[in-house]
C-alpha cells in the first residue's frame, strides 16, 4: 500500500521529483536485516543509542563527516538495505538529483561536487519529494523505465522522509527495504523528527563551512588592501636637521582611514601631514587612499599649508566624497628647519599637543575652527604660526589616541597624554612614542583598537 503520498497522478502519467537530503544515507547495506527500527531494544538501550548519536554528532564540525558519522550510527536505529539522499534545491518539477546512494563506491560531497551527482527526471521519487509530506510504501511496484528503478530494483517496500527546509521539503531521504511492508508505523515518526533533527544540525555545519570560506576570501582580500595601504606610508622617517620624527600606525580593522605623510619641499622646509578619514575598514582605506594620491598631486612647493588642504578639499568634493558621506579631518604643518618656525593649518583635526621642556608646560598651540576635507569646495583653512625650542616635544594624533577606551569606558584623553609628556624631557622620539602606546595600551588593558590610531612624535633638539 502507498500511504500518505499526494495524488500527482494525471491518468497513466508518471511523473515525479526529489531533492537531496544526507540524513539517513552513506553507509553500506546492513545485512541480516528482520525487523526496522529498535522494536527489541529496551527503553534503556534507545535512550544510550540516541545519547551516543547525539554526542557523535555535536563532536562534528564539517558537513560531509557529520553524515559519515550519523550514517554509521543511524543503521542501529534505521536498519535498510537501501538508502538514497535527494534534493530539488534550485530545480523545478519534475527535475531532482540523487545526491548520496548506499551502493555508491565513490563517496560524492554533494555540497562541493554538485556537478557529479545524477540529475533524474520524473518517476517515483520525484513525486515523493515534491509532495512535501512523508510516506510509507509497503508495496513498491516500478516499471523499468522509472528512473528510480535502477537505484530500487529488488527492494519491496520504503518510507520517504522529508528534510524540511523554509517550510519545504528541498530534500529527502529514502528508506528501502527487501521485504514488502518493512517498515513499522509507530517508529516511524521518531524517523522523520530525527531525520529532521540531523538534516538542520547538518545545514548549519554548511552554514558555517560557508561563512567560513566567504570570511576567509575576504580577510585575504582585506589583508591585500591592508598591504597596499601599509606601502602609501612613508617607508622611514626624514632626516630633518635638528629635529627627530617618529611615527606609530595601527588600525581598528584590517585596513583603515587614518593617514600620515611627509613632503620634502626644499632644503630646510618639511611637510608634515596627518588625517583620519570617517568610517572605519575597507571604505575608509579607499578615501585614504585617494587623499594619499591627490596629497601626491599637489604642484607647488610652498611653505602655505592652507594651499594643500585647499587643494586636496577641492579635488575630494568634486569627485570622491560629494554623496557618499564621507569626509577627511586633516592637519598640515610646514616646519622650517633653519628658523623651526612652524606654520600649520587644520581642517577639523585636533590641535597637537606642544610640551615645552624649558618651561615645564603644556602650551596651547592656537587652533581655530574649520570644516574637514571633502564636504563642499572652496573652504578656507587659516594659517598660524609658532617657533619652537630646542627640548620642545610635538604630538600630533587622530582621535583613535585620545578616545581609545579603558574597561569602564573611560577615554584616554589629553590629561594622561600630557601626564606622559611631564616626564618626557629625556626621551628621544622613538622612546616618547613608545612611552605614549605603552600609556594607551595599559589604559585600554591591551584591547583591540576600536578606531584607528596614528601618532607623530617630534622633538626638538
């Protein structure tokens, strides 16, 4: 008898479909087969055979040997002479494919081999599959031209069961027997939830074997822009008579859009530049990037840092940031060697922080208010002067310094980065630089970075 399949039948039309499911195959035909299921098992003998199935399975962490190991230990539960996985993923009626058959000698990985498994059409199981509901045959009956007598010549009776998936049944697995009404009824519930149990543990490992693959392509790519943007930075510090520069560069994320450069314009004048892009990640290295480039373009060796920012604010709104939301804070200093006059110009970025040793004080380096690069085009970025001493220490940063959080939210902040400054006379660059990350880090108790962090240490000598 055919229990539980809907009527598809159009007159002698014989026209089915199925799609792949793994639940219940991948082994070889057990033999010595009499009864289905655990009927002589005792209610203790289920209990640790379903508990040393489900602990096989929560030990799996790739698709293709969860179905190893549940096949191995189904057939104690589930003995059949035959099993066949199908799937209609992607494919219309009647169309299916055979995704896993017990007497397969090659073990296919339907999820990365799709295109060696067999594509039917029509038939028996095509009906089962498309049916989405499970059914008992205790009588299987097939013409030869069925394409699923090839895989159910010899077998007498089946249970399908359906692997539901968003409500439907995408694939199924097949359950055969040699001796007609070979299955019995009341466990056959417990093989459908089952079935189903492993087939959603299953499409999660896909899940994850895929998002796994999808981060891995992509870390590889952000690795290429973080590469790519690691070589726009300056390759060393310059060899500015009587002034030393180091420099500390790190991201939140694989790349970023903080940015710091520097310009010889002649034999005593130096550009000095450092921004911070808005955003974070892949878009951020892409505007630091192009400020980079258009920073590069600049044709004039002039010691009026107003006229770069100018020039690069102009060239970013016209054509990169106007629509996307993004902007570039930025500030900009020339610094003449032979008088260490400083002239410096902001838009939108943080005054840097001056400690004057000779006098043991943090002086204000006057800053007035402008809008960063990138928002609308001819703004105008005032230019201010300083002289610095010999024993002055200059702190230029982007907001990934002062912000970077400790475990209770507080801000680093430019108390304790002058607190770090205080006792800083007898630092050379590198060591100040070094003795402000150590400062940040310890605040932050080692923390990942939340935002990017850029900072240029200057000292006078």
């Amino acid at each position: 008898m055919f229990y539980g399949v809907q009527d598809r039948y159009d007159g002698e039309r014989n026209r089915f479909d199925a799609s792949a499911s793994d639940a219940l195959t991948g082994i070889a035909n057990p033999s010595g087969i009499e009864e289905f299921g655990m009927s002589e098992q005792t209610w203790e003998e289920r209990l640790e055979t379903v508990y040393e199935l489900m602990h096989e399975m929560s030990r799996q962490t790739e698709p293709q040997a969860m179905v190893r190991a549940y096949g191995k230990r189904v057939s104690k539960l589930f003995p059949a002479n035959r099993r066949i996985s199908l799937s209609r993923r992607d494919l219309e009626y009647p169309n299916f494919r055979i995704t896993r058959y017990s007497e397969w000698d090659d073990d296919i990985n339907p999820w990365q081999e799709k295109h060696r498994l067999p594509l039917l059409k029509g038939g028996l199981l095509a009906e089962l599959i498309y049916s989405n509901r499970p059914h008992i045959i205790d009588e299987v009956e097939l013409s030869p031209d069925d394409p699923a007598f090839q895989y159910l010549d010899g077998q007498r009776s089946l249970i399908a069961v359906p692997m539901l998936d968003g409500g439907e049944a995408l694939n199924m697995v097949i359950l055969a027997r040699e001796q007609p009404a070979g299955f019995d009824r009341e466990q056959f519930p417990e093989t459908v939830w089952m079935s189903n149990l492993f087939g959603r543990a299953t499409h999660n490992l896909v899940l994850k074997d895929e998002s796994s693959r999808a981060f891995k392509s992509l870390d590889r790519e952000l690795k290429m822009v973080s590469q790519i943007q690691q070589a726009l930075l300056p390759k060393k510090m310059p060899d500015i008579k009587g002034f030393e520069l180091s420099a500390y560069y790190r991201t939140s994320a694989r790349a970023g859009g903080d940015y710091y450069d520097f310009f010889p314009l002649d034999e005593d004048l130096w550009g000095l530049l450092i921004a911070d892009v808005s955003g974070h990640g892949t878009p951020a290295a892409v505007v630091m990037a192009i400020t980079h480039s258009i920073a590069h373009l600049f044709p004039n060796q002039t010691d009026s840092p107003d006229e770069l920012l100018e020039f690069v604010n102009n060239h970013l709104s016209r054509r990169y940031t106007n629509g996307i939301e993004a902007f570039v804070t930025a500030y900009y200093a020339v610094y003449n060697a032979r008088t260490r006059t400083l002239r410096y110009a902001s838009a939108g970025h943080h005054p840097p922080r001056l400690w004057k040793c000779a006098q043991q004080q943090i002086v204000p380096v006057e800053h007035e208010g402008s809008f960063p690069l990138g928002i609308f085009e001819d703004a105008d970025y005032p230019v201010h002067e300083i002289t610095l001493d010999p024993g002055d220490r200059l702190i230029l940063y982007t907001d990934g310094i002062t912000e970077a959080m400790s475990d209770n939210g507080e801000q680093f902040g430019t108390d304790r980065l002058d607190e770090v400054l205080t006792n800083s006379c007898p630092h050379n660059a590198p060591r100040l630089l070094q003795e402000i990350i150590e400062a940040v880090d310890k605040h932050t108790n080692n923390a990942p970075p939340a935002d990017d962090r850029t900072l240029i240490v200057g000292t006078v000598r």
